[in-house]
C-alpha cells in the first residue's frame, strides 16, 4: 500500500561510454609521442645551449628558455587541446586535458629559468610560489567545469565520492576529468587512500625509496636553500595531484569493478607523459634533468595505487600523488647544484658523473616500483592494502634514508658564501720606488701590505662583530678589504644595504662528493730535449747561448696544484714553511688532482726541456678545485702571494712580504658563475702591482669573439694578459679577443699554446691547448730577463716595455676584426733570447 505521495522512479545507471574508434586511442598515442619528443629535447636543447654559452664566456642567453616555452606550449598545446575538446570519449577527453595544463605548466614553469642560477633559493622561491598559483588556478577552473547540482526530482548519486557505475564519482556526470584532470566535489583525497590510509603511506614508501639514491651520493645546499627545495617539492607535488586528480582516475575506472590493468597501463602511461611535462620545469637548468627520467615511470606506480585504493571501494585522492612525487622530487632540488651540473666538470667523476648515477639509480628504483606495485596491488583479485603493513614500509624507508644519509651520505649544509666588499679600499698612492732591485721591491712590497692590513683592521671591526654575534662565521680579506661572510638572500639584502659595503658577491662553495675523482696522471713520454713551443720563443738559445736559466727568481702559480713530486719540478721547489697554501683541502705538501696546475708550472719553470725557466723556483697555491674557484679562494692564493704566512698562520698578522714570489703565473679567469662581477679582483692586482709583483694571466679560450677578454683578472690594465699562437704563430681559434672594457687594448702579448707538452701528475706528461699553456711561457721570460739583469726585479713598467719592444710578428686574421690586430695578438709574439738580450744591455 502506497503511503504518500508517489517515489520517482530512479533511472537505471548508465553504462560506461565507449570509444568511438580505434582512431582516437592512435591519435592519443600519437599525441603522448609527440608530447615526449618535443619537450624532453626541448629541455636538453636549453641546457646545452646554456652550456655552450657558458664555454664560450658570452653573456648568458636570457631568452633561450622563454623561446624553449613558447615552442612547447604551441606544438604540444595544440593535439593536446585537440583531444581535451573533439572526443566523446571520457578517457581520451581526460588524456587531452591532463596533456594540455601538463603543456602549460611546463611553459610557466620554464620561463623562471630566466633568473641567474648562481641566485639558486630566489628561483626556488618562485618555483614554490608559482607552482602553488598555477594548483590554485588549475583546481579552480576544474570545480567550475564539474557536473551541477542534480535537480530537486532527481536522484543524486553517491555522496561520498565512491564510484558509481562505470567507475564514475557521484556528482561527475560522464566521468571525464576537468582542467587538468581534476575533480570536484569530493577531490579533497580524505578517502581510504587519505590523509594517513594505507594507500597514502604505500605513496609515501615510493617516495622514500626513489629518494635513497639522492641521500647517498647527493649534498644539501644551505639552510635557506634546503628549505626552498623542500617546499618547492611540496608545491610541485600538490601540482601533481591537480593535474592526476581523482576525475583522471575515474576517467580510466571502466567496468563494475574498474579493471586494474586498465588504471595502470593506460591511467599510468597517461600520468607517466603528464609527469614528463611537469618534470621538464622543475628544476633550474641541468637539476631538471633527472627530474625527466624519475617521474614517468611514477605514473604507472600511481595507477597501482588507485587500482588498490577503489579495491577498497573508493578513488585514492590526491595525497598519494602528493607524496609521491614530492618526495620524489626533493632528490633533483635539494641535493643538486644546479651550477656544479655543467660540462665544465664532466671530465672527471665529479657532480656530473654523480647525478648521473643517483638518477640512474632512481630511475631503477622507479621502474621497481611499478612492476612490484602493478603485481601486488593491482592485480583483479587482490586485497585491499592493510594500514599497518604500509605503514611499517614508510617507516622502514624513512629510517633507511636517514642512515644513508648519515653514513654513507654528505650530511650537513653545504651552501654558498658570501663575499662582502667594503667601500673603503686602502690608499696605495705615493709608495717610494726604493733601490732598484729586489732589496727596493722587497719594502714596497712590505709598504703596501701594511697598509693593506690597516685598512682592513681599522674598517672591517664592526662589520665582523657583528657577523661573529649572528654566528656567520666571517673570514677578514685584505688584499682587497672584504669579508666573507655565511648567508642568504636575506643576510646578503641587510648586509648590501649598510653603509660601509660597496657591493656583496656569491661566493661559490662546491658540496662534497661521495668519493674523490681519481688523480689525472701523464700518459705522454717524457720529451728528449727543448719542446718545440720552448725553442720557437727562443727560450733554449738563452740557455745555451747567454747562460741564463731564470736561476735566483721565484715564480708563483694559482692554479688546481702542483705534483711537488714530479721529476721534472721537485728540485725547483722553493720549500720552507711559506711556499705553499691549499685553502681547500689545507694539504700541507704540494700536490694536484686534476694536473692543470703541475702543467702550467712544468711549462714556466720545469726541468726536462719543458719549461723556459728551469733555474727558477716555484711556489703554489691552490684557488681551483674540481676545475671550479670562487672570489674568495682566488684572493686567499693572491694574499698569499703577496705575503707568504706558514701553516695555520694568519694572513693579516702572520704575513712575510719579504718572501713574495717575483712573479706569479694565473692560468684561470673568474666569470660570474663563480660569483665574480668585473671589478671584483681589481684592488688586488692593482696591490700586487704597487708591490712589484708582476701578474701575468690568461686571456680565456673564449675566441673567436671579439671583446671576449672579460673575465677578472685577464682585462686590468696592471695584468700582463697572454694570448694563444699555433706552431706557424697563427692566432688559434680559441684565444679570447680585445679589447677589454672600457675599449682598452688586450691582449698583452701571445705564446704558444696548441698541443703543448709539460708535465703532469704521476711523473708524467700531457699535451694540452688553451691560453692557460701560453701564459707561463710569458712569466718564465720574466724569470730569464730578472735573472739577466736583477736590477729588474719589481720594474714593472720597464719589463713590459721590452717585452713588447722585442716581440715577434704574430699571425692573425686578414681582416684584422675587433678593432685592429692590436686586439687579437696585442704586441706580437714574446721573444725570449730578444728580452733577455735587452733586459742585460741595461746593465
């Protein structure tokens, strides 16, 4: 008997709809290929462009990665639109729309790689921010396009976000996913793979594990900057969930119940090409790399894990896509430099080698998990994961990574240093010349470092009381009066606005490797007499035919070290407790590990043949590790130039200016990737010459460019700056150009330096090209000509005039490009046995 008014009747739930052709699921294929060719070398393009860039010395090309965007926005955007609005059918309309905000989210996320990589936690600041706007904005559009209300007569469908037939959530009224594959109603993922269900901590294991290989062979930056990485992951995660939200899902949940292995195979190829996108902008150029290669393979983990949650009875949610590739992506932001991931270092096993081998590593552990998850949780008859067992498996991964991380990892922060410059430099004006000689240098030398150090200590006290109350550890510099200092960007913004400081510089710091790269050692024979570069300057008549062999002056080398064992420069080792300074690694014996050093003194003063000065005496100083320096290191070896001290000594009170090397040899330039800025070494070589030590540096290989002089300290004008012939006194390829800033005429002079021969670590020998090969050739001419006359010693101006009154024509291009040959070989090439003549006919 009917009791009150008649029920509606209620509709029988529809059937899931069908593809209308085996032409979309190919034109989808199509369309995810297309996707993946484009964007992957689309970001590898950047960063090699990035790379040769940064080779080359030019200025760093801002607008590659705004172009690499728009590129990809326009070619993938479009199929993906395509199948986002022309299907009817649920799935491949869901594919096109995860495709298409996955498109253009990259194009967001790509133009933050406008921002200078050495300003690593403001990128990842606006990393975090703009992936928490564009989540924002995606979840937004995806609640506005959900199905509406039903009318007041219509039966609603389940309240609680369970699938109803077909595997569709209530509320959804074909299933498809909205913008970006979001859903709406009961998106918030408080379901049985919530906040803390068993599915959510399965997530959570996934995580963890991709992240062991990071924790092993990785090192965390500073406390700001580990901070920013964590957050920034965060934010990308919440990303991730918007785009593969539980309507994305529901979209591949066919069947009553959803088939399994449609979730994972096809929902996790299709999430695997959405994480594809949103990997290839995560990430300052080079860290996003690996990014690319981890997450795919994470889509079909996530299929799994949706396959297990509606097991269960219901749609995962998005917290297991949170977690997952959150954590995933902690590894690439927070234990990678992006700076240190450049093919400067890929020569030896050095960072390069070593992301390599964690993204290796974590792609493995990827693919793992989604053939053991696809087995264990995917399959038609297999139980719901249980909340205890997948929790034990969270916190049996947390545990491991924090011993890996401890043991066998770099824990601790690693981060950048700052390098504070005051306003105040010290007054050098009006230092007597004193006796000719090495007696008058000697007190000029002694003059200018008092000054120096006064300077320092009367304008640097309250600055470093300061620092010293915050616990920023600083370090004093006199040579120029500056501070370094630890901090981020916001002790870098209060220290940039106190009065006192004329600028403040990153200064670089290299974060530990798990192991040290193997020594470089000589494969070459050792030569049989004079080399040819030594007898084309005339270096062997000078020896043979004036007796002269550089003997009583002292040659000093910033560079990565020097094999103080090395057959061919153990005697001409000056020795004593002040000869040698390694502000690395603090070694106390002379030594290298990557043989540029040992080269570049073996072609100055070493014996063999090889060097121009083999008389002379050396002294070392370590500014370069793993082929990278920073405004701090290149000053701790110049200080040390200036005033040797002895182990552990300070260099403003234990300092001997008395025992100055004569001249120092500087194969190595400091460009803005190691923080400098152009005037960073400028008060330093303008000392060093006011003290009569002459420096003599290395144009670059940045040629053929013209006004490619640019990195401190080739373009001062007190710098005896080196450029590159071949043997026919051609002007090589790769020797950098004038002028210098300012229209000043550079190089100096040329020297040999392709396919030179000099020693290398091991007591072997190499053949390398480069101005850094040119540029001891000319500071052992020095040695030869203050030997001859010693009344030269600390006359600079003196020496500099013979050198280029004597030198020899030297080939150059016809058309004499970048303002004259005056440019390209500056006076000509240097001519040994001719200075040395004219350097004794003084008398």
């Amino acid at each position: 008997m009917q009791v009150g008014p008649p029920t509606a009747p209620v509709p029988p739930p529809r059937p899931a709809r069908r593809d209308t052709g085996p032409w979309l699921v190919v034109a989808a294929a199509v369309t995810g290929v297309w996707a993946v060719l484009v964007a992957v070398p689309g970001q590898l393009a950047g960063w090699v462009v990035d790379q040769l860039v940064l080779v080359a010395g030019l200025d760093r090309a801002v607008a590659v990665w705004p172009v690499v965007a728009l590129v990809t926005v326009l070619l993938v955007g479009a199929p993906a639109l395509a199948l986002a609005l022309i299907p009817r059918s649920p799935a491949i309309r869901a594919t096109g729309r995860a495709w298409l905000a996955g498109t253009l989210v990259l194009g967001a996320l790509t133009l933050l790689r406008a921002l200078p990589p050495v300003h690593h936690e403001a990128y990842l600041a606006a990393l975090a921010a703009t992936a928490v706007v564009l989540a924002l904005a995606l979840d937004r559009i995806a609640r506005r396009r959900s199905a509406p209300p039903a009318p007041a007569d219509t039966p609603e469908g389940p309240s609680d976000g369970t699938a109803g037939p077909g595997g569709v959530p209530g509320g959804s009224s074909d299933g498809a996913a909205g913008a970006g594959g979001a859903s709406g109603g009961s998106s918030s993922g408080r379901s049985r793979g919530g906040r803390f269900g068993p599915v959510t901590l399965l997530a959570v294991a996934a995580g963890l594990a991709s992240l062991l290989p990071w924790v092993w062979v990785g090192a965390l930056g500073g406390a700001l900057e580990t901070l920013l990485a964590g957050l920034a992951a965060a934010a990308l995660g919440a990303l991730a969930g918007v785009l593969l939200g539980p309507a994305f899902w529901s979209a591949f949940a066919v069947g009553t119940p959803p088939r399994p292995a449609r979730l994972v195979l096809v929902g996790g190829l299709v999430a695997g090409v959405t994480l594809a996108l949103l990997a290839a902008g995560a990430g300052q150029s080079g860290a996003h790399l690996p990014a690319l290669l981890l997450l795919p393979p994470l889509g079909f983990v996530l299929g799994a894990l949706e396959a297990a949650a509606r097991h269960a009875g219901r749609p995962a949610g998005r917290g297991p896509v949170r977690w997952l590739v959150g954590l995933a992506l902690v590894g690439p932001l927070a234990f990678t430099d992006p700076e240190e991931v450049t093919v400067l270092l890929a020569t030896t096993r050095d960072v390069p080698f070593w992301v390599a081998v964690a993204t290796g590593a974590a792609f493995a552990v990827a693919v793992l998990l989604a053939v053991g998850y696809g087995v264990l949780l995917a399959r038609p008859r297999a139980r719901a994961p249980r909340r205890g067992v997948a929790g034990l498996t969270a916190a049996a991964l947390l545990a491991a990574v924090v011993v890996v991380y401890a043991v066998p990892g770099q824990p601790g922060l690693h981060g950048e240093r700052l390098l504070v410059v005051l306003r105040e430099q010290a007054d050098l004006t009006g230092i007597p010349a004193g006796a000719p000689g090495r007696a008058g240098r000697d007190a000029r030398a002694a003059e200018v470092y008092r000054r120096l150090v006064a300077t320092a200590e009367r304008t640097q006290g309250d600055l470093r009381r300061e620092l010293g109350r915050l616990r920023l550890h600083p370090t004093p510099y006199y040579l120029v009066n500056a501070i370094e200092t630890d901090g981020g960007p916001g002790v870098r913004a209060w220290l940039a606005g106190r009065p006192e400081v004329a600028r403040v510089l990153v200064s670089q710091r290299l974060r530990p490797l798990p192991a040290a790269a193997p020594p470089a050692r000589g494969t070459v024979p050792a030569p049989t007499g004079p080399t040819w570069n030594v007898s084309l300057i005339g270096a062997d008549r000078v020896w043979s035919e004036l007796g002269v062999t550089g003997a009583g002056v002292v040659v000093g080398s910033s560079d990565s070290g020097v094999d103080g064992r090395h057959p061919a420069l153990a005697a001409g080792f000056r020795g004593g407790d002040d000869s040698w300074y390694d502000p690395w690694e603090h070694r106390r014996a002379p030594a290298d590990r990557g043989g540029h050093g040992t080269h570049t003194v073996g072609s100055a003063v070493g014996r063999n043949g090889i060097g121009v000065a083999p008389g002379a005496s050396w002294v070392g100083c370590v500014n370069l590790d793993r082929n990278l320096g920073s405004p701090a290191r290149y000053l701790d070896c110049l200080q040390f130039m200036l005033a040797p001290f002895p182990p552990g000594g300070d260099p403003l009170t234990d300092g001997r200016p008395q025992r100055a090397p004569d001249v120092l040899t500087n194969s190595w330039g400091c460009p803005p990737v190691e923080g400098c800025d152009p005037g960073a070494l400028r008060p330093a070589t303008a000392a060093l010459a006011a003290a009569g030590i002459l420096v003599v540096a290395a144009a670059g290989n940045t040629g053929p460019y013209c006004g490619s002089i640019a990195d401190p300290p080739a373009p001062y004008p007190d710098v005896l700056t080196v450029g590159a012939v071949d043997r026919a006194r051609r002007l090589t390829e790769f020797s950098s150009r004038g002028p210098a800033a300012g229209g000043a005429a550079k190089p100096d002079l040329v020297a040999p330096g392709a396919g030179v021969p000099s020693a290398f670590p091991g007591g072997g020998y190499a053949t390398l090209d480069g101005t850094s090969m040119a540029t001891p050739q000319v500071a052992g001419v020095v040695a030869l000509m203050w030997s001859a006359n010693p009344a030269l010693v600390g006359d600079l101006d003196r020496t500099r005039r013979i050198l280029a009154d004597t030198a020899t024509p030297a080939g150059s291009p016809a058309d004499a490009p970048c303002g004259g040959a005056r440019n390209l070989v500056g006076a000509g090439l240097v001519d040994a046995y001719a200075a040395v003549r004219a350097a004794r006919a003084l008398g």
